[in-house]
C-alpha cells in the first residue's frame, strides 16, 4: 500500500483470478478519483513519480491562474530592459534623471561648442587671407567686409583702436617707438587672454559631465544594492530570483553614469584639441600683425 507515493504496508496476497466481466466499485465506500489496472507491478519509482506529479501539491507541476488584466500586463512587458525598469528604487530614479540632466547640458555644450568653433574657423582663414594681402591699407581691413566670428578679427581691431590713439597712419603722426609697440602689443594680449576665456566658456561643464558622471552612476548602484540586501534580510528568503531583478536594475545607474561620461570625454578632447589650435592661430597672429605695424609705422 502507497500513500502519497512512500510505501506505509505490505501484506501477501494472490492476485484474484478474474472471470467474466469485470466490474468496478461494487461494494466499495468512499470516493475514488482515479483507478489503473496495469498487467505488471508498478515499481516504487514510478508510484513515486505518479504521485508527484498528479494532485494540487504536486512537486513536478504546478498552475496558476491569472487574470486578463494581469496576462495584458505581462505582455507588455519589453524584455530585458523592461524588467530593469520595473526594479528600480526610488534613488535610482533620482540618480537617472540627474545624469539624464547632465548628458542634455552636455550635449548642448558640444552642439554649441562645434558650431562655435566651426564659425570661427572658417572667418579665421576668410580674415588671415586679407590680412596677408594688405600693404599700406594694412589699418583699413574694418571698412569692408566683416567677420564677426573670427577671433583674429577682433584682436586686430583691438590693435587698431590702439594705433588709432596714437594717430597712426595720419600724415604728421610720429613713427611709433619701441615703447608704444610695447604697449600696442600688451592691449592686444589682453584681448587675447579675453578671447582665449571665451572659447572655452562653458567647457568646464563638460568636465563635470566626465569626472562627475560615473561616480553618480556607482553612488546609485551601491545604494540600489544595499536596499535589495536589506529587503531580502527583512524578507528572510534568499533566492536568485529575489536578487537578480534589484541588482541588475541597481547597476543600470552605472550604466547611465557611463552613458553620460563617455561621450562627453570624446567631444571634450574633440573641442579641446580645436580650440588648442584657435589659441595658438591667435597668438601666432599677435606676434604677426605687431611686427608688420613696426615695419611699417616704427621708427627707422
């Protein structure tokens, strides 16, 4: 005799010869849910196996009934991504929405920055090939054509209005002397200093973009982590499948933080590298634009 598949008694006894029709449950008391005649024993590794499998507490099958609305929902569940999205804490959000400011300031900044730099640029060369061609209109180059995104525009405009104090380029204005190209020299280096400012104006958020990013990520993992292992303490059931779901989640703040700093550092190096070659375009044109007024308006 089995019960529930484990064998509870044993007694001898010969098999009745069966003749005739046969019939099933004459006699009997009770219910019966279930009967199988088989022409060979059963095992008890099967009467086991039968057992599990069969009743509401079977251990190899189980079901469950689910609502519409619930099936609906899990149907619109988006793989992976959408399981991460379900597990995030609350700091999660927070932190996600933070470097999701960030990337958008980031972004502005290297759209900004290029079409800066790009402008500038290209009035750079437009300007130098004036420039280079000048003789003695050599302080006449603002009366035509403007180029207001170039940088070595506005510092030879600066230098202009210096020579300009100092009458230079009128019949009776005195050859300049060493000390007043000195001085010509120091206003546009000053003006320089101010253009290098405003170039890189605002790069510095990229910066923060870059260095800040992935320590908001991981400040968000780390908290992410310790609210999973605290619920499962508090729980009291440590399963994989209680952990994976926060953990993996928690992690997607890293995740972010990288999203954020990356491509920050690539436009950061990007803009850097442009605006290194503007400064030095600059300077180069400062040393350039006072040595032609010494050749033609310093003393002899």
């Amino acid at each position: 005799l089995f019960v529930g598949g484990a064998e509870v008694a044993k007694a001898p006894a010969a098999l009745p010869t069966l003749g005739g029709a046969l019939q099933l449950g004459e006699g009997s008391r009770g219910l019966a849910d279930e009967l199988q005649i088989a022409t060979v024993a059963r095992s008890d590794v099967w009467l086991a196996l039968a057992a599990a499998i069969q009743g509401g507490e079977g251990k190899l099958l189980s079901s469950l009934r689910e609502s519409a609305g619930e099936a609906a929902a899990e149907g619109e569940e988006h793989g992976y991504i959408g399981v991460l999205v379900k597990n995030l804490t609350v700091d999660a959000w927070v932190v996600i929405i933070i470097l999701g400011v960030m990337f958008v300031v980031a972004a502005w900044v290297m759209v900004d920055k290029s079409l800066l730099v790009g402008r500038a640029d290209k009035d750079n060369r437009q300007f130098l090939q004036r420039f280079r061609a000048a003789n003695e209109d050599l302080l006449k180059l603002d009366t035509g054509a403007i180029h207001p995104n170039s940088p070595l525009y506005r510092l030879y405009q600066a230098g202009v209005r210096e020579l300009a104090k100092r009458r230079v380029g009128q019949a009776d204005a005195p050859p300049l002397s060493g000390a007043s190209l000195d001085a010509v020299k120091a206003a546009v280096d000053a003006d320089f200093v101010r253009e290098s400012h405003k170039l890189n104006a605002k790069m510095v958020l990229l910066t923060i973009a870059i260095s800040g990013g992935p320590f908001l990520g991981l400040l968000g993992t780390v908290v992410g982590v310790m609210i999973t292992f605290a619920a499962i303490a508090a729980a009291g059931d440590v399963n994989v499948n209680a952990i994976a779901p926060g953990i993996a989640a928690a992690l997607l703040a890293t995740v972010a933080g990288l999203g954020v700093a990356i491509p920050a550092l690539f436009g950061y190096n990007y803009l850097a590298a442009r605006i290194k070659n503007l400064s030095s375009d600059m300077q180069i044109f400062v040393d350039e634009f006072i040595t032609r007024v010494a050749e033609l308006y310093g003393a002899r």
